[in-house]
C-alpha cells in the first residue's frame, strides 16, 4: 500500500458510530455562515508528501474546520495559526489555507490528526482514539522518512509515543512527559547493525483556547517549529 491508498481507505471509515452520526450531523446541519458551501462531513486524511522528514500530529478535525473543507487544519483558527507558523518555518510554500484547492504544499512536512473524524466538543472518547490508532500506525509505517515528529498537546504527544513503541522504536524511562518544548529522541535498530533516531517535539496546541489566552504565542510556536525544520 502507498500513502494515496492509504488516505483513500481512511476517508470512508465508519468504526466510530458516534463520530459517524456527529460529523454527518454538522455537515447537514452547517454553520450558517457556511450554509451555501458543501461539507466533506469524512473522516480528514494526512496531508503533506510521502517523503516528509517532519510529521505534525494533532488531535481531531474541527467540526466546522476539516470536517468541512476535507483537508486536515484547514478552515480553522487552529489551522490558520498552524500553517503561518509552518510557512514561517519554511516548511509550506504559502502562509493561509482555506480550502483543498487553495494552492497550498507542505514542503518535507506531513500534517495528520490523531483522530481523524471531528469529535463533538472536540473531545474523543478513549475507545474512539484506540480504534483510530491503526491508522497513525500505517501511516507511520509508510512514512519511512521521518526524523522528528511534533506533537500538538498532550493528546498527540501520547498518541506519538504509543505509535512508535509499538513500531519498535525504544521509548526512553521514565516515559518522556509532555510539555512545550519538550523533547524526547526514540531509538530504534536499523539494518546493519546501525540505529536510527527520531525526535519527539511537544507543541501546544494551537487552538483558539490556548492562542487567545496568549498560553500559546507566536514566538513560541516558531521556536518549535524552527526546531522542527533544523531536522528537514
Ligand atoms: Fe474511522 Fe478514525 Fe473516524 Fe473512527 S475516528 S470512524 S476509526 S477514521
């Protein structure tokens, strides 16, 4: 299987029947300042070539965000605060993304969510993040090129460690802890007899919820988003 096969599959899942019913609601329903547009109202895929050395793991499409637009991050506050910093870093060819067709390319660099169906109130169930984390693990499988992975919150952080250590990678102890600015290197045996590494970033989340108290600035995203590109 390649990466299009991959996110082909993934936009037709249907495992999860409460985030089924909740994404296919607010696509029907809609927000009312985009009543006219269609909703993807799917599961969002990775976005960002097979080839990526930097992989951004989030936590959940936004209901009105991807949910809507169909292209992971784009549409949202979250979104519009993730892709500046990724264009700053030199790591997209464009500062903005509004919709699928919007011109914009990650450059090196994979966007996904941990959870690829939008949650109501943001929040998946225990279960919903267990029966999504197949698909991180294959993604993870075919993106042989990563070196550094940044984990947006908590929620991606976990997500990260848990994917990795059951893709043979040694995950260091004590258990490496979320924070901003953390960073943990992961371990794992290469053909050879040589190893090989990958860097673990944490990165608050940059929902409006931490970008509007300021919990989240600018500066501090591009510090770790600059680190992240010192490895692409
Ligand atoms: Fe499938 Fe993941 Fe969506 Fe659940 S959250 S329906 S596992 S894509």
């Amino acid at each position: 299987a390649d990466l299009a096969t991959l996110d082909a599959a993934v936009s037709t899942c249907r495992a999860c029947p409460r985030l089924v019913a909740w994404r296919e609601e607010v696509a029907t329903t809609k927000r009312a300042s985009y009543a006219g547009e269609p909703y993807w109202g799917r599961p969002a895929p990775g976005f960002g070539p097979s080839d990526a050395r930097v992989l951004v793991v989030g936590l959940a499409p936004a209901a009105n965000g991807a949910n809507r637009t169909g292209r992971v991050f784009t549409g949202d506050r979250s979104g519009d605060w993730l892709y500046a910093g990724l264009h700053r870093a030199g790591l997209a060819n464009q500062p903005t993304a509004t919709h699928a067709g919007d011109g914009l390319e990650l450059l090196g660099t994979r966007v996904v969510a941990t959870v690829r169906c939008a949650p109501p109130a943001n929040k998946p169930t225990p279960a919903e993040r267990d029966t999504c984390a197949p698909w991180l693990h294959r993604e993870l499988t075919l993106l042989t090129e990563v070196r550094v992975v940044v984990a947006l919150g908590s929620f991606g952080w976990d997500a990260a460690l848990r994917t990795c250590a059951a893709l043979g990678w040694a995950v260091p102890r004590p258990r490496p802890r979320f924070g901003h600015g953390a960073e943990a290197v992961l371990t794992r045996a290469a053909a050879g007899g040589a190893s090989e590494e990958v860097t673990l970033l944490g990165c608050y989340h940059p929902s409006q919820q931490n970008t509007f108290t300021g919990k989240l600035t600018e500066p501090m995203l591009d510090a770790v988003l600059g680190r992240a590109a010192s490895f692409a």
